[in-house]
C-alpha cells in the first residue's frame, strides 16, 4: 500500500504543471510570526498587546488616520522583517518540482511577505490577492498609482511606533499606506493584483494537467483555499490544523509545509522523477 507522501508524488508526476496556493502558514517554518488568535499576535508585537490593540485594529485603514505612527510602526517592523527573513528549504523544493514539469509554475498567495519571489520565483508567476507590504499607494487615494516600498523604516520597536518622515504619496504628498488588503478597507488599490491574476489566467489557459499544491491556507480567511478548490484540479492540502479537503479532490498531509515538501521530496527521489 502507497503512503500519503508517494500518493503525492504520484499526483504530480502525472501533471504539467503546478499551481502554488499558499497562507501564512508557509512563511512559519522561516521563522515568521503566527497571527493566529490574539495571544500569538501579542506575542510578537508586545506593545501592542499591553494596549489591547487586536491584529483586526491595526491592520486597518482607521488606524493609519487614528494613529499613523502607530500603524507604520507595525507594517514598517513588517516591511524590515520580511526583507530579512530567509525563505525556508520548502520554497526551493517547490521551485525543483515546477523545473521538472513542462509548464512549471504560478503561485497564488495571500501572503503579502513577498518570500516567493525572495525565494526564486518570477514575480510574473506570482499573484499576491492580498496586495504586497513591498509596495505603496495613496492613503487618500488621490490617484491609483502604486510604488515600490523603496526606504528605510526606523523604528522605536518597543512601542511600535515609526519615528522621523513617514512616507508620503510623491503626487499629492499625503501620507503613503501600505499596497495590501487591510481589514475594513475600501481603498485599497487591487490594479497590480488585478494585472498578476490576468496573466495566471493566461497561464491556466494553456496548461492541460495541473495539479494544486496547498500550503498553511486556513477557513478563517478562505481566499486561498476556496481558490484552490474552485480550480478543480486534484489538491495536495498542507495543513497541520485544517487539513480535511473534501472527498475524491487529492490527498491531505496534517504536517507543517517544510516537513510535508521534504517528504514529496523524498518520494519523488525515490520514483525517479528527479533522474536526469
């Protein structure tokens, strides 16, 4: 009888391709912090915590108005953190697989990290549906412009707060907010997400056999796992805490993503799908 982990191998030697959807839980095993309830949240953000300020609150439009200094001191610690924090050994096992396969692969993530393409993948093979913490716009939306995130947030992190000239939008000089999709957000700006999902329709449009890799997508904010269900190819769902998938769509691994990768890895090796 065939493990979970040769079943997978399995499901992806028979495709031409892969569509990455991946949550916040691919970003645990390189050591980013788990927002997952608010005693997590707290826990990597203490100042907050002592103030009682719930992720909901200050990943919010309302907080950029409330208290910019504040809300930059959150998403600037952010911007810094993930620009430093090396992607995990799963992102280029990932990458290994999808150079196999005739048509490799597009990823679709809401994470707003930007670790895909820090760890190897084209930035034109991504859709970020959440927006990216490495861009800018208009707080005030004065125009649909967007920007890279291109300074240096300096910080006084045991109060989160941003100190010195927060960023300001180069058309109206308003203050500048991060290109991601907050809680309770009417302004944001979705026109680079928009381009990047156009072209992963593109790309599904061409492919025959795909096959879904899933990776820490949890039902609290189903984006990613109601995408990948809606694609209807066979779902290889990563998830240590959710990890059911409905009958008959693939195979399910209650496992973290880098150990689950390693595995398919390993089974891959073993049937000979990486042989030259």
């Amino acid at each position: 009888m065939s493990t979970p982990f040769e079943r997978c191998a399995e499901y992806i030697a028979a495709a031409d391709s892969i569509v990455i959807c991946a949550g916040a839980g691919m970003g645990v095993d390189s050591g980013l912090p788990d927002f997952r309830g608010p005693s997590g949240f707290w826990r990597a953000y203490p100042a907050l915590g002592q103030a009682r300020i719930a992720f909901e609150e200050i990943a919010n439009p309302a907080a950029f108005e409330r208290d910019p200094q504040l809300a930059w001191g959150f998403y600037g610690h952010r911007l810094a953190l993930y620009r430093n924090t090396q992607p995990h050994a799963g992102f280029a096992i990932l990458n290994a697989i999808a150079g196999r396969l005739p048509h490799g692969a597009f990823v679709f993530t809401s994470n707003v990290d930007g670790q895909f393409q820090l760890g190897g993948s084209a930035p034109e093979r991504v859709v970020e549906c959440h927006g990216s913490i490495h861009r800018l716009q208009c707080a005030n939306v004065c125009s649909d412009d967007i920007w890279p995130a291109e300074f240096e947030p300096l910080l006084d992190q045991a109060n989160c707060r941003m100190l010195g000239e927060l960023p300001a939008c180069p058309r109206c000089g308003g203050l500048a907010r991060p290109n991601v999709l907050m809680f309770g957000d009417w302004n944001w700006i979705p026109r680079y997400t928009e381009e990047q999902r156009h072209r992963m329709h593109d790309w599904l449009y061409a492919v025959g056999r795909p096959v879904v890799i899933e990776l820490g997508a949890g039902t609290q904010v189903p984006t990613v796992r109601m995408t990948a269900e809606y694609l209807g190819a066979p779902i290889l769902r990563i998830n240590p805490r959710e990890p059911q998938l409905p009958a008959g769509r693939g195979e399910s691994l209650a496992l973290g993503a880098l150990e689950a990768l390693r595995g398919i890895e390993a089974a891959l090796a073993a049937g000979g799908f990486f042989a030259a």
